[in-house]
C-alpha cells in the first residue's frame, strides 16, 4: 500500500512530495480493522503513511492535504 503525501515549506513556499509505503504489519493491520467492519481504518492508513512520509522530509514541512492512495 502506498500513499501519495504533498508538502509545504510555509517559509518558502516549496512543495515536496513523498510516497509513502506502509510495512508488511501495517497493511496487515489495516486489513484487520476493515475486516471488523472497523471505520477508521483509512484514517489510520493515511496516518501510518504520514508518519513514514515525515521521516523524509525537513522539519519545516507541513502536510497541507490528506495523503492520497496510490493505485
């Protein structure tokens, strides 16, 4: 599962763009709650994805839209 993450730099204006990919557990755990009819499990997908898309980028970048599912 990948997510497409955008960022912003609120200083400079500049974006960046990272694809995060969720790990082996992750998605494992995502397929459990959605199997349990659980309704947050994309939440915590998007969740999962911006936490490895951080790790990639400066602090001074900030999400500014929800990360996107890459097919």
């Amino acid at each position: 599962m990948k997510y497409r993450c955008c960022f912003l730099n609120r200083d400079t204006d500049e974006q960046k763009i990272v694809v995060a990919s969720l790990s082996a557990a992750e998605i494992k755990s995502i397929e459990d709650m959605r199997a349990a009819t659980d309704s947050a499990a994309d939440i915590h997908a998007e969740a999962y994805a911006l936490r490895h898309a951080y790790a990639e980028v400066p602090h001074n970048f900030v999400h500014y839209k929800p990360p996107q599912l890459v097919q």
